[in-house]
C-alpha cells in the first residue's frame, strides 16, 4: 500500500501506535498524537520506530511492511528502517557488544582508540617518515627517552580538528613490533599513516580500533574494527573487518578483502550483527597475530614525537 496523502499516513501512524501501546510505555500514544496534531509526522513515526527498538518490540510482518512503507514516504534514513529482526528481540543479552578493550581504562580516549603496528624496528619506521614530517636529521622529531605509556600520550598535544595529526611512536613487547598513536580528535587517523608506512616499507601490518557504544559515554557511537596492512595493494590495506554503530543503537558488520588465516569467517554468519564481529574477537585477531594492544606494559620507551 502506498501512502500518497499527508492525512492517511499519518492516521496509519496512529493507528500503529494504538495498536502496539499495550506492549509500549504509556506516554508513548499521547506523545506520538502531539506530534501529529502539529503536522510532525515524520518524527511521529521516527518517535514509534525508537520506542520499538528501545523496547525490543518486533512487528507483525502486517505492521512491519506498513512502517516501512512509511519510512519511505517521509524519506525516514534506512537505517532506522533496517533493524529487525536484528537486533530485536533481546539485543542486549547479545554480548557482542560487551567488556569492549580499552587502553588505560579509557582515560585518554581518544588518543587510544586506534593503535598501528608495523612489523619493522622502530628506526626504519622513524626513517621512512617523509622528510617533512620529520625535519633534515630528525631535528623534529622529540624523543622520550623514559617512561610509561600514559606519560609518553600525555606529551601529545591536543586532539588535532584539521591537518596533519601528531604522532607517537613506540617499540613494543613484541620483538621486531613498532606501535602508532595519533591525535586526531576521532581518534581514527593513524590508519592510513600506519597503512602508508606498511606499503612504502613492504612489511606487515595492523591496526586495531575500540571506541566504546554510545552509551558508556554518550560521545562518539561505537566501533571495533580490524585492519590487516601490507604492501599487497596501492591503499595499503589488505583487509578490514568491522562492527560500527548506527544512529539507532543497532550494528552492522562489514568485511573488505581477502580473510585472513586468523579469521573465524564462521560467526560472520550469525543472525545478530553484533555477533559477527565480537569484543571478545578483536581481542582474539590482536593475539593470532601477536599483539597485545590494550596492555599498557606492551609499549616500550623510548617513544618518539612528531609533530603536525
């Protein structure tokens, strides 16, 4: 059924929100009829959409056609449109999406977010910086010569809005690793640095990415993600693996390129998005490989500043 009218939609909006509101808080119907009386029907139906995901509530198969119709006479974003059946029901008894790793107990987020790694001493990498990254002999590069890993953050400047990030690098516990930190205010820069690095250098590489769900800290929505790095393609990139949130508080689960001998491609299967690609999985691929990224005592001085 097509919705060509303002008027009918917005009385199936009603109508939908009568019929669901025993199983929904009881301001939901009242609050959704305001909406409507002032001509807000579209975030009507966006206010019905969030109180049945927010209390697990699926749809018939009657009522889940007629919402998506709806969605798509008011231009409602997909996402918002693509939830069921999953997460719903019971999306939090998932587990996906639990204990995510967070480097210092998340304290200097977003600065540890993301982490490189490049499979190569930490001199080669410091060389292989572009000269103008670095300065003639190295002279803009600040070396910390002691210390621990919080110590050797905190000489980061701030979290950098535009340009070039800053870096940080490290050596690590595990012999021949070299790790990078950037200061991007997303915490997400140092993937194409690290990717650059890997591909110009021609070594392996990865990188990991833990930005905790939107709602421990009501910041940033979340993310886990895999990179494995190398000189096998022009971008540097050889495979990413993710697990984002959307606007909804659902996830969805992405892959690019080859898997990786580490992978459990099995669970990429599973009928929930947020059980492709767990917590628990980003820790186990860290370790497949070696790595140990969210272990403060993993990162060795000296450390290495470049600037932006």
């Amino acid at each position: 059924m097509e919705f060509k009218k303002h008027i009918k939609a917005a009385e199936a909006i009603l109508e939908l929100a009568i019929r669901m509101e025993t199983l929904l808080p009881p301001r939901t119907t009242s609050e959704i009829l305001e909406l409507l009386k002032y001509g807000e029907w579209g975030l009507a139906l966006e206010q019905l959409l969030g109180e049945l995901y927010e209390y697990e509530v699926t749809p018939s198969p009657e009522d889940k056609l007629r919402l998506i119709q709806l969605g798509l006479f008011f231009q409602i974003p997909k996402d918002l449109l693509s939830f069921w059946p999953d997460p719903p029901p019971n999306r939090d008894d998932h587990g996906g999406n639990a204990d995510p790793p967070r480097l210092l107990g998340g304290e200097l987020e977003p600065l540890t977010y993301t982490v490189g790694f490049l499979h190569t001493p930490l001199e080669q990498v410091l060389h292989a910086l572009p000269r103008y990254r670095r300065g003639w002999f190295n002279r803009r590069i600040h070396t910390i010569p002691t210390g621990d890993l919080r110590d050797m953050l905190l000489t980061l400047e701030q979290p950098n809005f535009s340009g070039e990030p800053s870096l940080l690098v490290t050596a690590t516990a595990a012999p021949g690793w070299t790790a990078l930190f950037d200061n991007t205010a997303a915490g997400v820069g140092v993937v194409p640095v690290a990717a650059d690095l890997a591909r110009r250098l021609r070594v392996r590489g990865y990188a990991v990415r833990s930005i905790p769900p939107w709602s421990y800290h009501h910041r940033k929505q979340g993310s886990r993600h895999f990179f494995t790095l190398g000189p096998e393609t022009p971008s540097g990139i050889i495979r990413r693996v993710e697990t984002i949130e959307c606007p909804v508080s659902s996830w969805t689960f992405d892959y690019h390129g080859e898997p990786q001998p580490f992978e459990d491609t099995s669970r990429y299967d599973h009928p929930h998005q947020d059980e492709r690609f767990t917590n628990d999985m980003l820790r186990a691929y860290a370790e497949a490989v070696g790595l140990d990224p969210w272990r403060e005592d993993f990162y060795h001085p000296p450390g290495h500043i470049i600037p932006s």
